[in-house]
C-alpha cells in the first residue's frame, strides 16, 4: 500500500510558488535553446531503450535537479537519471516527476515541438503540472484545486490551467466536442495499427466529420486542453514522465486522461515499470466518450 499524504501536508501552492516554478521550467528551456541554437548540435547518444539523448537533455536535467529542491525538497524522478525501485517510491507520497526534453526526436529534427516537463505528483495523481515549449517561450499551467489552498488564488481561478507566454496569462478551456467535427490528435511519429483501426471505428460512428492533426511531445494533451482538438488515442508505449505534467495541465483546464482499458484516470507509481498503460485523453468531460469507445 502506498504511503499517502494527507492534506494538511500537502504544500501550499499560491501564485508565488507557480511563478518560481515556471521561471525553473524556462531557465530550463534557456538551457535547451543554448544547444538548439547552436551549430554544433551533434553530440547525440542512444540509451538503452534506444531512444536518442542531446546535451540538451542533460543540461536540463542538471538545472532543474538543483534548483527543484530549493523550491520544494521532495523525492525526484527524471528520464535522465536512474530510477529507484517500487519498493522505495511506494513510500513517496509525493515526488517531482520531470522530462527535461520531452521531444527530443523533435529537437533533432529541429521543428520546434518538444518541451520540459515538470510534474508534483501526490498519491499517485499528477496535481501541478507545468509544460514549457522553448521554442515559442509558452508555458502551460495547471493544478488541481484541491491543492491551490490560498483564499485568492482559489477566487482568482489563477492556478486552474493556464497557458503564460510574454508575462501575460489566459485560461486554459477544453472545446465541447461538438456534433459536426471532432479532431483527432495523432502523434508526428507513433501512429500504429491500433491507432490507425480506432480512428476508422470512430469514422463509422461519428455523425460528422472526422479531421486528424499531428503534433510532437506533450504538446498534445496542452492543444487539448486549450480547445485545439478534442481527443488524444494514445496507443503506443510511453513512459511516466511523458504524460505526468501534461496530464495535471489538462485536468485542470477540465478535460480528463483515461486508460483505454477501462476509461478509468490514469496513475502514477503504481508498478515497477514506468511505462504507461495506452491511453486516451479526451477534451470535453461532459461528453459520452465511452458510448463512442467501446
């Protein structure tokens, strides 16, 4: 059984905690822009799952390792360091949960669509995500009420799910999935078989017309949950880190992120491997999803 915290431990999260986090994610994504912008970018590695890892990569990690704890000292787990056994995060009633680089086959390609990653996960929930797109200085920002615990923070809706980009800030909000259209987020490279006979089901239950859109990184969950497209098939591995702050970023604007299994939410440090069962993250809450899924 895993630890729980409980909510008088919980931290307080006010708009001065969002806005050091936020200056944390875009110094990081300073540090990528460092390795992006420069002529020499070819100092590429593979890890042992085969996937590439950049300079870049590391100088994120290494920033944001040392500056997460002076702004909350909890346990950390990061694509790019080892993992700690289940037997001892079963313990961590909340953690950070990063990618330094979500993207990074994005930053080879050099189109723009990767982003950082930081995640607070409390018993098992993704609560603070903040997702930060280098490129274009944006950042998304979402947490879950029940740990936004300042009096006018919760009034000013601030912490709900915002995207902040040249120090001004606007509401993140889901589209309803409308009758006449529903668009369909693919990723720029994971589109197997499964994916490719979902969208053909979806086709022939859809009273109206289909469109499908292609993005990098985490990118999707945050076109989501600022009303771009309406649905996210994710069928094809992905790992803890990649969805965790997107996840906390998109419930909070409102839409939900489900395991395709079951439609029941995605969780977090629930088994040894860090991989993710297939998922589904859908826009309008309200909708039937299950009446168009089975």
């Amino acid at each position: 059984m895993n630890a729980t915290m409980t909510r008088s431990q919980i931290p307080e999260i006010d708009q001065t905690f969002a806005t050091r986090l936020i200056a944390i994610a875009r110094a990081a994504g300073e540090a990528i822009l460092t390795v992006y912008n420069s002529p020499e970018t070819s100092d590429i590695q593979s890890k042992s799952d085969d996937s590439p890892l950049t300079a870049a990569d590391l100088a994120a990690h290494n920033l944001i390792a040392v500056e997460l704890p002076k702004l909350l000292a909890l346990p950390m787990i990061s694509e790019e360091s080892a993992v700690p056994a289940l037997a001892e995060r079963k313990e961590w009633p909340a953690y950070w949960l990063i990618d330094p680089l979500d993207g990074t086959r994005e930053f080879i390609a050099r189109n723009g669509q990767f982003t950082v990653n930081i995640a607070l996960v409390i018993n098992g929930e993704p609560r603070l995500g903040v997702v930060h797109v280098p490129v274009t200085d944006e950042t998304y920002f979402g947490v879950e009420s029940s740990v936004a615990r300042d009096k006018q923070t919760r009034a000013e809706k601030y912490l709900a799910g915002k995207l902040v980009s040249n120090l001004h800030s606007r509401k993140l909000a889901p589209r309803f999935a409308a009758q006449d259209s529903l668009d369909i987020l693919m990723s720029l490279r994971h589109v197997g078989d499964e994916a490719k006979a979902l969208v053909a089901k979806l086709q022939t239950r859809w009273p109206g017309s289909l469109q499908s859109l292609s993005a990098g990184s985490s990118l999707k969950f945050c076109w989501i949950a600022e009303g771009r497209a309406d649905f996210y098939p994710r069928l094809a591995p992905t790992s803890e880190w990649d969805t965790a702050a997107a996840q906390a970023v998109l419930t909070a604007a409102g839409g939900l992120v489900v395991r395709a299994s079951d439609l029941n939410p995605l969780r977090y440090n629930t088994q040894e491997t860090l991989l993710n069962p297939f998922f589904y993250a859908l826009g309008d809450a309200s909708f039937n999803w299950q009446s168009l899924l089975d």
